[in-house]
C-alpha cells in the first residue's frame, strides 16, 4: 500500500473515531469544562446596552433565552401556566392526525374550562366563551388566537418581571460568553472534506463541546489576488442570518494566520450528487426524490423570505446529514434582492440556468424554481433535462435546448406527479412557472408531495428513509483533492486587516446557544456555584 492511501486510511479512522466519540474523549472534556465559569455579573454588565430587549428576540428566537424565560416563568405558576397552554397547542398543531383529536380534548380539560386546574385567566372573556367546545368546527382559529394572547400576555408583566429578575442576569452573562474572541485554538481540526474556491474545507470539532463542524477556509491571500472579499463577506453574511434546517448553518467565523474560517454543519452524507450517479442504480428512489425536494424547497423558500436569490441550485450544492436529513450549501452565488429591484448578472451553472438568465433578461426568485426543477429531473433520471449523463455538449448547444427544447420524460420512474411537477418547475416562461405564478405560489402545495406533512417536516419530525452508513467517508480520497500552490507577491495591508476583523465576528448566536445546550455545558455552568472567573476560559 503506497503512502498516499495510507495517509489516507489514517486521516479517514482518526475522523471516523471523533465522529463517533462526541461523547467518548468525556474525562479529556471534563477536564477542560473544569476550567470555565460564566463571566462575572460586573463583567456582563456592559453587554445590556448592546442587546435588543425585544421579547421574540430574547425569550423566543435564542434558545438559552428561552431556557432561562422559562426557568424564570416556572417559579410563578400564572406564569408557567400560560407557557405550558404554548407548548400543548405547538404539539398539537405538529401532531399527526390520528392524535390530534385527544390532544384537542386535552387542551380544553386542562386550560379552556373555568373549572380547570390550569384555567387561562388571562384570556378575553369573549374568546374564553367560545373556546370551551373543542368539537366546534372553527375550533383550530380560536386555538391560534387564544394562543395569540398568551403571548400578549407574556410579553406584558412576565417579560417586565424576568428582566428585573436573576434569570435575565445569567443572560447577561451568558451573551458576554457567547462574544468570548473565538481562535484556532478553540477546535481540534480533522481531514479535509474538500476542495473550494479558496481553500479546504475540514473537520473540526469544538474542544469543550465535542460537536463536529465543517470549517471552510479562505486562504487571506488567495482571496486578495482574485478579489474575492467582498463575495466572501456576503456568503457569510447571508449564512449567519439563514437560520433554517434546510440551510447550511454558521455557526462561527473567525481568522488565523493564513485564513478567515467559516464554520458551518457538518454534513458527513455526502452532495446528492454523489448519490444520483456513484451509489446503486443512477437515479433516486421516488420517496427519497419526494424528501429531499421538499426539504429543498423549504430551503429556498426560507432564502427567498429573506430577500435571497440563491442561483446555485443542483445536487452537488445538496449535503446529506449523519440522519439523512439535506440542506442547501454553497452560498457563494446568493445575492440580495433589494426591494422591487431585479438582477441582470448571469450567474449560475451550466445545465441549471433558467432561460431568463441565458436569455441576459432581469430575474429574481423564479431562476432558483427552475433549477430546482432540473435537479428534480435529475434525482428521477439520473441525467439532467437538457444534458445526458457525461454526453459531450457545447454550453452554446446546452443553452439552445434549454431555450427551445421540450424535455423528454421516457424514463420508467417518472409518475405523474413528478413528470407533472417537472414541468411546471421547467416551464420556459417565468410567469407560468410554479413558484412564480403569483405571491405566495408554493411549490409545496403540489400533489408530488402529497405524503409529506410539510409542518412535521419544517419541525424536524419526519425521519428520513435513508441513512448515511456511519462508517463510509462519503467524500473523495485525500490524494484526490488537489492541493493549493502557494500565492506570491501578494502584501496584506492594514486595510486588509481591517476587513479581516469585519468579518471574523466569533460565534453566531443561535447555533452556539444550541451547542451549549445539546453538550449539557449550559445545565452545568448555569447552576454551578463555581467561582466565576475571568472571561476567555474556554479559549485554550
Ligand atoms: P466553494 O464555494 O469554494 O466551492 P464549497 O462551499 O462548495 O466551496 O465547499 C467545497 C467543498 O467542501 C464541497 O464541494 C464539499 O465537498 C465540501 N463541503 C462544503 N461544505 C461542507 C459541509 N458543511 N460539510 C461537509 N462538507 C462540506
Ligand atoms: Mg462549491
Ligand atoms: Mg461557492
């Protein structure tokens, strides 16, 4: 065995064994948490300019907000009260059918009835009236609007009450631990995944937490010979605002020597590519097709409400979690909608263009539905429309078919719904298109995701049908990603280095408040009665 496939084999279990161990190198662990402590109250003082003290951004959007809102609410039982009759009506709404009616029945017993242990008394008289029969038929509008004033009510005395108390201290404390300066010493790095742009993008993983990451690194000087700051900047800026379980997450970004880093989910299953052509048959099973097409379109839609245009939809940007679960990648390509403006840039990847874009036309949102389109037509097929599978074509030829051609659906997998939505996606002519047809056209409505319940998806709650095996590295071999010749003549200047702080901010709220949840750091630091030291203990 050449030295290449043993470095290889070696770079491949080193990375494999911390995968599994986010739990196992636990002594290692425990021994580094020793050593942290919140930040001192004094210390978290001056952070309480700096935060929106707006009650969906602190006790709804961010989750040790959350935690610490409902820690706070459990000591005043009107209070809780009010949080629980939010819980039960979520669970409710994201139930499966053949539950929901218990649920419903549940929900008037425990808090709708004046003679309920936990009667809301907050509610309107009126709505309280009209709430009592869980069999009316309107019964689901009245629920959302009873759930409505609770959290009016939530938002008045108990929001005014936790910010006077000790729980809205810890927050204090906990954001000055979130904006803590973030190194290369904060992780441990593990093989290459791949090759962008600019960079590698590797394994990592957090010292103190133990989750893995995905960091893609650009190299500071090859960024300035091709002028790619500003580009870079925006990727970063559009990741960290993205908060979607079907987008790629940020969850810090910070600079070393050499490179600014974005650390991003890490996505261990593989780009959908990969599946269509090199695992089993070319082509995707239907219902996998289905999943991950809506979890797809849910993802563009999330960037759409955002005002983002993303243009780089196709397989290849589709990563695959260890659950099997997808999410969009690649933001390199997104840009900003500002108002009712449009884009005339041509952007995008050949085979994937919509016609407005080839044709040089304006465009927005409805080039991201044809080529969602396209990559439909490629799960099923296993080739794109307008190009077969590894056929040699001019990008001319390519534009012409796409512009002229209709598509052909011969191939066995295609049922009517998917050959159906197919075509609406590929519709030549953005106003007929799904998606684009008039506000609010979503594509989700469509009958191909009849088997979806897209609410559960949106919650998480749908298990996928495939799963990543845990053992295979889905990406190419270390020798096969090609390295980076060094850059020359290239001088950073102090301008440089002003742009590299603009853009290494340290951890991004909501994803590192998740992972001081999920790696139990936050039940262990929030009661510890542990000296509070100085701020910085987790750098090490
Ligand atoms: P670029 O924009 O420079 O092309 P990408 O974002 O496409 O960079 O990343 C390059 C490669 O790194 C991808 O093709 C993929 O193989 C790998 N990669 C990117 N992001 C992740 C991630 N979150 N998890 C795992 N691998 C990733
Ligand atoms: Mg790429
Ligand atoms: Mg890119």
């Amino acid at each position: 065995c050449d030295m290449g496939a043993l470095d290889n084999l070696i770079a491949n279990t080193v990375y494999l064994q911390a995968r599994k161990s986010v739990d196992g190198d636990i002594k290692e662990m425990r021994k580094r948490r020793q050593s942290l402590a919140l930040p001192s109250h004094q210390q978290s003082e001056s952070v309480r300019q700096n935060i929106d003290v707006v009650f969906e951004n602190v006790c709804e959007k961010q989750p040790i907000g959350k935690k610490l809102f409902h820690l706070f609410t459990e000591t005043v039982p009107e209070y809780q009260v009010a949080v629980d009759f939010e819980n039960e009506v979520m669970d409710f709404c994201l139930a499966e059918n053949g539950v929901k009616d218990n649920l419903r029945q549940n929900i008037v017993t425990n808090f709708l009835k004046p003679d309920s242990k936990n009667y809301l008394a907050f509610l309107s008289q009126e709505l309280a009236d009209k709430c009592k029969d869980a069999a009316e038929n309107n019964f689901e509008e009245r629920l959302a609007l009873a759930r409505s004033e609770a959290k009016t009510f939530l938002m008045g005395r108990p929001f005014e009450d936790f910010q006077n108390s000790p729980f809205f201290t810890k927050f204090l404390q906990w954001k000055t631990f979130e904006r803590q300066p973030i190194t290369e010493k904060y992780f441990y790095q593990f093989r290459v995944l791949g090759k962008g742009g600019f960079g590698e993008v590797c394994a990592i993983q957090v010292k103190t937490s133990g989750k893995m990451y995905a960091c893609k690194q650009l190299d500071k000087k090859r960024l300035k010979k091709k002028h790619g700051e500003e580009m870079a900047l925006l990727e970063k800026e559009i990741l960290e605002k993205a908060n979607s379980r079907f987008i790629v997450n940020l969850a810090y970004a910070y600079e070393n020597k050499n490179d600014l880093c974005l650390v991003m989910t890490l996505m261990n299953g593989g780009d959908l590519k990969f599946h269509i052509y090199h695992i089993g048959e070319r082509g995707l099973e239907i219902n996998r097709t289905i999943f991950y097409t809506a979890q797809i379109a849910c993802g563009i839609l999330h960037l759409h409400s955002m005002n983002i245009v993303y243009r780089d939809m196709k397989p290849e940007n589709v990563l695959l979690d260890d659950n099997g679960n997808c999410r969009l990648s690649d933001l390199g390509l997104a840009v900003r909608v500002k108002g009712s403006k449009t884009i005339s840039q041509k952007a995008g990847t050949n085979g994937y263009m919509a016609p407005e874009i080839l044709k040089e036309e304006k465009y927005t949102y409805s080039v991201d539905w044809f080529a969602l389109g396209c990559s439909v037509y490629e799960m099923i097929a296993g080739r794109t429309p307008f190009k077969d599978y590894k056929e040699k074509v001019s990008k001319d030829e390519v534009k012409r078919r796409t512009l002229e051609d209709e598509e052909k659906y011969e191939h066995p997998k295609f049922t009517e719904e998917s050959k159906d939505i197919c075509k609406l996606f590929l519709a030549k002519n953005a106003e007929e298109r799904l998606g684009c047809r008039r506000e609010n056209d979503d594509p989700r409505n469509h009958p191909f995701f009849k088997s979806i319940n897209i609410q559960r998806l949106e919650a998480g709650l749908i298990d996928p049908s495939f799963v990543p095996d845990p053992s295979t590295v889905y990406c190419k071999d270390l020798g096969d990603i090609a390295d980076f010749s060094e850059i020359k003549g290239i001088e950073i200047t102090g301008q440089d280095k002003q742009f590299y702080k603009t853009f290494s901010t340290g951890a991004v709220t909501i994803p590192w408040q998740e992972e001081i949840i999920e790696c139990g750091l936050f039940d262990e630091l929030n009661d510890s009665t542990r000296r509070e030291s100085k701020i910085g203990g987790m750098v090490n």
